[in-house]
C-alpha cells in the first residue's frame, strides 16, 4: 500500500499543484512571475519530511521527501496528514492584484497496512507478533491491518469492527457492572470450551491453586501458586482456544489469595496482581513483561482496583488493601501516594467511583473516602464483617455482611436506603446486579436471594446446593452462573429455574471469587486445580 492516499489531494488552486510518486510528493510553482515560499509541517512525530522550508522560483517544482519514522513514536501508526503551507511573495509591484490566495494542501499520510500498530516495523504477512517490540498482533476480520490485541475498531478504519465483547477489567468485587449486556442472550447449559490441565491431577503435588481469572482484549489472565509453596506465577491464555500466550513468575511466592484476592486490569491493558506478601506488580498484560514491582507492608487479602475516569478509561490510581489500610498508588509508576489506617483489617476489595472510594473491614464499618484529598466522607457501621466486596452503580453501595444482611447505602452521604434479611447465614462473596436491576446475592444457605435493587423487596429465593455458595454471581442476558462449594456451577435463567449447568470434580470447591465472562465464554477455577473455561449456548 502507498503510503500516500493521492485521493485527498486538493489542486485546485491555480497556481500551483502538488503530487506524489511512492514516497515523495512533488510541490511546483506554476505561477510565471511569483516567488513562492513553502513551510511543511508534520503533526506528528512518525512522519518525517524533508526539505521542510524551501523557496520556489516561478515554473519550478521540488521533490519533497517523506519518510516514516516509526521509532520516534510509541503510540500507533494512523492516518494522519501532512499541511504544505505555500505562500506567495510579490517579485513583480504591477501584478498585485492578481497574486494568487496563501494556499494549504493536505496531503494524508497512511501507514503501511502491514506495520506494526505499536513499533511501526514492517510485519510479515499473517504475522500475530512483534518480534521487534512483542506486541501481540490481532488481524483486522476486514482489511487484514495488523492491530494491537486491546483494539475494538481497525487503527486504519474506524467502521471495522474488531471485537464487541465487554472486558472483564476486574475480578469479582470493586466491578460496579458485574455482568454481560443483556444483548446477549445465553442458554442455562454450559460445555467444556478448554481447560487447563484438561483433567483434574491426581497427585496433590501437582494441583495449583488458581484465583479468580480475568477475560479481556480476547485473552483469559489467572494467577496460581504451586502447592508445594515455593512460587506463584501470572499465566495468559487465548481465551478462544486456550493456547498458552505468557507466563510471569512472581516475586511473591506466596501468590494471590485463593479465596478473595483477586487482579486489576486497567483499559490501556496493564495487568495489576497485589499478593499475601503485600507486593503489587505491573505487567504489560499484551506481552507479559514486568513493568514495575514494589512491597509494601501488610498482608493483602483482598484485590486492587482501579478507579475508572469520567471519560470511561482507567484512572491513574491503583486502590489496594493492604493490612488495615487501603493504599492509593500511582498504578503507571508504582508509588505510594497515601495510605489509609482505618483500624481494622481489610479482608476484600475496595470499590470505586471516579471521585471516592468504598471500604468495608473486619469490624462491619463501611468507610467512604475522597479520592482526591484522601478526607473521610462517611463512615457507617453496619451489622456484621465483611468477606464480599461492597458494588457500585448509580450513586447506591450495595454491601452484604457476613451476618446476612444486605444494605443499600447512598453513597454520596452513607444514609441507609434498604436492608434486606433475606438469609441469616453470612453472604461472603459480592453480589451482582444485573441491567434490569435485580441484586443477586449468594448465600452461605446455599440459595441465591434475588432483590429488587431500587426498594430492596425479596423477589425470589432459589435453593442451589446444601453446599454454601462462596462464588460471586455473574449475569448474562437474563441467566446468572455461579459456582459452588460443591465443585458444581449453577444457573439460574429469566424464569427463576434452576440448572445444574457443570459439575467439575466431586469433592471440590469452585475457587476464587467467582467467574469471568467474555462473549459467551465463562471462566472459573476449581480448587481440584483446574482452570476452565466453558461455553454457554444461546
Ligand atoms: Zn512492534
Ligand atoms: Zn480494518
């Protein structure tokens, strides 16, 4: 592909016209009497031209050079375009009414198609990586552009469309939406997509413990300790087809907490893991190289989480708990900005908005802080500790304590609006709320409480398992997945019936805080040390 779209040169000025042959573009002076001054400009810092000022006599031309310099930017190669400002300078005093306008010709420079988004080297035709910058290449389903694997549009066509699924940008607790689009619509029965290992090990020194996965830009990221203690690691896999993709040893040996812990990703694709041993690491989460690690003191339990901006894009702070504090760090640099003693221990994840963020500890208070100044806004102190991550959306905190009882708090002022006491039994894991707004709450009783969200009226309760069900729901057009503690998912669909959806092994719990979902792939981990991921039918 030329590198020049000729289709968006403009010559229609008189006196002078313009063309481009490969990677030169031709500036010529047509006038017989003025002296013409040309100044070129490039918006960006690819595109090199060269002479950039130069002075044309009447009827003469230059060749001007134009080279893409792809080293000298870190963003993606895109259409961009190139100004050639000409100006005329009078050389002949009785023309002066017939000098010709100041002209502006924009000449769009577009990348090869076969560069690399990231880099701009010349890619390999077919190629789904870098091997000079290691960027993971996905291939535009419409024009074939290479383009980095967290695009959702073509780079060089904003009308293709890469992928539509939504990004499960963090795992459960602290993810105020905590479901598919209901556009989806997706069957009650779920079937083994891949898994990893494909069966369950035998030998107890084989089993990893595995945390809650993630599934964005089209991948699936778990962490896992070895049983044997000594290492805990960051794996990423094709979410499509479970090819292996990276795999990052931690500095941690102690890993991600099984039970609660739990990654952050943010939009422009770093992974955040915070371990037992309070370490927070950055990896890029594309190439799975490291971008920064840093220990802080304190065990984490819970996970870290990123506030996302007004704009929709992840903020720059990173929220973790760690010990009896929340910490605030720079996530792009890895520093400390401002922690938070609350005076009791922070057992699950934060929650945020863009302005303020949401802890609940051990001793059942729930704390409201400013983001930005790092005040206390309110506090409230409800009826029991907190395992299950408080959850956001349209200025109410949804928060369920381990004595049962679910509270829907204004959080702009921490007043109550509902309680609920639809169990008695501790409900350990976040609830979910689904688009049409129904709280889903999961229950040590081994029911799923179904809650109107705006009045907090009991709609349904449905009998799981005997089992409790320590899985964080997931709800994807009209049916809700979760896990239990007798290794099996359920789910429930838009008429309230039960289905055992999948049984993993006898004897296991479904492990971590719950599931991810990409499209209609459904992500889990079971403590019989495997990962799957499965299908569910439409
Ligand atoms: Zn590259
Ligand atoms: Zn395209």
């Amino acid at each position: 592909m030329s590198i020049i779209d000729k289709t968006k040169f403009d010559f229609s000025v008189a006196a002078t016209s313009s063309e481009a042959a490969g990677q030169t573009a031709v500036v010529r002076n047509e006038t017989s009497t003025t002296v013409l001054h040309v100044a070129l400009k490039s918006p960006e810092a690819w595109i090199d031209v060269y002479p950039a000022e130069f002075a044309l006599a009447p009827r003469s031309a230059q060749t001007v050079a134009i080279r893409l310099a792809p080293e000298n930017s870190r963003d993606a190669l895109v259409p961009a375009s190139v100004k050639l400002f000409g100006q005329f300078l009078h050389v002949n005093a009785n023309e002066t009414g017939h000098v010709p306008p100041d002209v502006s010709i924009d000449l769009k420079i577009v990348p090869p198609a076969a560069n690399c988004p990231i880099c701009g080297t010349l890619l390999p035709e077919q190629a789904r990586e870098c091997k000079r910058c290691g960027e993971r290449i996905r291939l535009c389903p419409v024009c074939a552009a290479p383009n980095t694997w967290v695009a959702r549009t073509c780079r060089l066509n904003g009308s293709h469309v890469i992928r539509t699924e939504v990004d499960w940008l963090t795992s459960p607790g602290g993810d105020s939406v905590h479901g598919a689009p209901a556009t989806i619509k997706l069957g009650p029965q779920l079937a083994r997509k891949w898994s990893l290992p494909t069966f369950a090990p035998t030998r107890a020194a084989d089993i990893y413990e595995w945390s809650a996965p993630l599934a964005a830009f089209g991948m699936l990221f778990a962490s896992a300790i070895d049983t044997v203690g000594n290492r805990s690691f960051v794996q990423a896999f094709e979410m499509a087809t479970g090819a292996a993709l990276w795999d990052l040893e931690l500095p941690d040996p102690k890993g991600v907490y099984p039970d609660r812990g739990s990654m952050a990703l943010s939009t422009d694709g770093i992974l955040y893991v915070a371990t037992l041993g309070g370490h927070v690491t950055a990896i890029d989460a594309v190439r799975g190289t490291l971008k920064w690690s840093e220990k802080f003191a304190g065990t984490v339990y819970g996970g870290a989480v990123i506030p996302t901006s007004s704009n929709g894009k992840s903020g720059e702070l990173l929220l973790v708990p760690i010990g009896d504090s929340l910490t605030i760090i720079n996530r792009l640099n890895g520093k400390e900005i401002r922690r938070h003693e609350l005076g009791a221990r922070l057992d699950t994840a934060p929650c945020a908005s863009n302005v303020a963020a949401y802890v609940a500890d051990e001793d059942g208070i729930v704390i409201a802080l400013d983001l930005g100044d790092g005040r206390e806004l309110w506090r409230a102190t409800l009826d029991g500790a907190f395992d299950a991550a408080p959850i956001l959306r349209d200025g109410v905190l949804y928060a369920a304590t381990m004595s049962g009882t679910v509270y829907a708090l204004d959080a702009s002022t921490g007043a109550e609006r509902w309680q609920s006491r639809a169990t008695v039994k501790p409900v350990a894991v976040s609830p979910a709320l689904s688009a049409d707004g129904l709280l889903y709450v999961a229950a040590d009783d081994g029911s799923l409480h179904i809650i109107a969200a705006d009045t907090g009226n009991l709609v349904r309760s449905r009998k799981l398992s005997n089992a409790p069900l320590r899985n964080s729901p997931v709800t994807g057009g009209g049916t809700v997945f979760l896990g239990a503690d007798d290794g099996n998912i359920y789910s429930v669909d838009a008429d309230y019936g039960v289905h055992l959806a999948y049984e993993t092994s006898a004897g296991s719990r479904i492990a971590g805080a719950g599931l991810a979902m990409y499209g209609n792939l459904i992500a889990f981990s079971s403590t019989n040390g495997v990962l799957y991921v499965l299908e569910a039918k439409s």
